[in-house]
C-alpha cells in the first residue's frame, strides 16, 4: 500500500516542495484526513466496473483513492499550478486522466467518449469548490452525459436544502430541482478539522443517485420549473401571492390560476414550501392547461 496524500505531514511537505499557495477565491480546501476519503469512496460504491469524474483534484488527494477503487478517472483542475504537482502525486495511477479545464466549460460527453475506455457505470465523486456548487450540480444533471449518481462534499447549510422534505425551512426551489431527477440524502457530516486550510463553514456529503424516471411526470418540464421557482420568490408570501407575482393579475389570469387550484386541490393560502413535488406536478399542468 501506497502512503497516503491526504495525512497534514505529507500535503505540507508536497506544498512546501511546489511552493503552493491556496487561493481562497477556487475555494481550495484540502482534505488532510485518509479516514475520510475511505468513507467517501464507501458512499459512492465505487469498484472495477465504475469510471469516476472528480471536480477539482487539488494535489489528488481524494483522487488517488478514486484510482484504487475506480475503473477510470477523469479529474478536472482549473488551476494551472496544481498540474505539475498532480503529474508528480499521481505517477503510479495509469488509470487517472487529469483535464486542464474549468469543469463548467468542460463539453462532457466529448470528453466522456475520449476518456473512458467502455461505457460502465458513472459516478461524480468530488470534494466540490464551494463558490460554484450549485452550477456543478446543475452542469452535471443537464448534460447530455448520463451521470448514475454523485457523491460529493459541500457547505452543510447547501446539503440541507438539496435534501429538504416539503415543510421545513430549508426546502426550496433547490430541493426540488435536484429532487426531481435525483434522489437526495445526506451521506455524512464532516469536521471542518479535516481542512487544510479548515473553512469557516460546517461540510457535509450528500449522495445523489438518479431515478428511472423524474420523480413526477408533468407536460412541460420548463413550465414546471418556472412554477416551482416562482412559488419560492417570496417564501413568507402565499402562493396565490407567488402565483400572482409570476403569472399576472389580469382577471383571465386570475380565473385560470383560481381553476388549476381548485382541480389540483391545493388551497390557495398555502405556502409553496408545503408543497410536494408531486402537488407541483399536479399544478403545473393544470396552469399549463388553463392557461393556453
Ligand atoms: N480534491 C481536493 C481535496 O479534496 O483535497 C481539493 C478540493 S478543493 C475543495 C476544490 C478544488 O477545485 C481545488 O483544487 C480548485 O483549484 C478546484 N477548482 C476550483 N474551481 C474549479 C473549476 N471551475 N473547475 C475545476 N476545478 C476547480
């Protein structure tokens, strides 16, 4: 067994030898906790027949744990000064393939078909730049590349909302969007001891794993998300309030959005974080319906 990236004595000494400084701006926080990689790489169940896509592999110390376990690796580093280190750090790893490239530019499935040698299964493993969290998440569930599932870490307070059941405070139009193609829950919650440098904010590690099919089945997924966005602008308003906001107040518009309720059996004077996908699904197509 290879010695360990991630331990405080060996990233100093890797630091030190490059003469790295973290940029606070790429959100770099470098895991310096072996312990936690194994747990990560647990979650995500990852094995010979698995290719992995990774965000961000800093010095590749969650990287070469995904190389061990994984089929193939493909890591994307925006940091031009990471890939001397990573082409050093990561040597013995013939199945790792590290990308020069902001992953939110990054074209995914040409990469994808240039990369990985069969079509397994795929997993984003990663431990996320925070700053851009939610684009990732988004990048990856519009691609045309079909991911399986991801494990990845990030600010608690974003995992939670990712994760929110209907009627709490922390669901959203984030919960849902997420919700909607994936199946949502937190993994672990992770010590900001674990940090080099340690980040102001509580971590945690969600799984996300795709569903068969999207969580509700609607007539037009665009109205939909238009709706659910919509229903959230003013999270202490009603959603007749939210509804009015985003739809109009015209009286035609009124009367439509007054019937799509009433065959959604959904009260008015309810507010949007009380609705469930399903319930949004309902009302989506019934505005849709009442109103073309
Ligand atoms: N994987 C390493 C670890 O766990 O120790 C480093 C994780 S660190 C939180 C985030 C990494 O993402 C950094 O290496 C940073 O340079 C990189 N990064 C930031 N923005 C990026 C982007 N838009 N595309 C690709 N990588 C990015």
């Amino acid at each position: 067994d290879r010695k360990d990236i991630a331990t405080p004595t060996r990233t100093k000494e890797i630091l030190e030898k490059y003469g790295f400084s973290f940029k606070k701006s790429l959100g770099q926080n470098f895991i310096v906790e072996p312990n936690i990689l194994t747990k990560i790489v647990q979650a995500a169940g990852l094995d010979k027949e698995t290719n992995v896509i990774e965000v961000g592999p800093g010095i590749g110390a969650l990287t070469e744990h995904l190389g061990r376990a994984a089929h193939q690796v493909m890591a994307f580093e925006i940091d031009d000064r990471l890939l001397p280190v990573l082409a050093d750090t990561l040597s013995p790893y013939d199945n790792i393939k590290i990308v020069h490239s902001d992953i939110l530019k990054a074209n995914l499935p040409a990469l994808v078909a240039e990369n990985f040698s069969d079509e397994g299964r795929l997993m984003v493993v990663a431990n996320l730049p925070y700053y851009i969290t939610t684009p990732i998440i988004m990048h990856f569930l519009a691609s045309e590349v079909k991911i399986d599932g991801l494990v990845i870490m990030m600010q608690k307070e974003v995992a939670d909302r990712i994760t929110a059941k209907p009627g709490t405070k922390a669901y959203g139009s984030l919960s849902i969007a997420i919700q909607y193609y994936m199946t949502a829950e937190v993994a672990f919650i992770v010590p900001k001891t674990v940090f080099m440098p340690q980040p102001n904010v509580d971590s945690a590690i969600i799984r996300l794993t795709r569903r068969a099919v999207p969580a509700v089945t609607v007539q037009n997924e665009v109205h939909f998300f238009k709706l659910v966005k919509g229903a959230f602008v003013q999270r202490r308003k009603t959603l007749w309030n939210n509804l009015l906001a985003t739809y109009g107040k015209e009286p035609a518009v009124k009367e439509a959005l007054e019937q799509a309720l009433q065959v959604s059996g959904i009260d008015a004077k309810r507010r949007g974080e009380t609705l469930t996908v399903a319930e949004f699904g309902k009302l989506s197509d019934a505005i849709y319906q009442f109103l073309s």
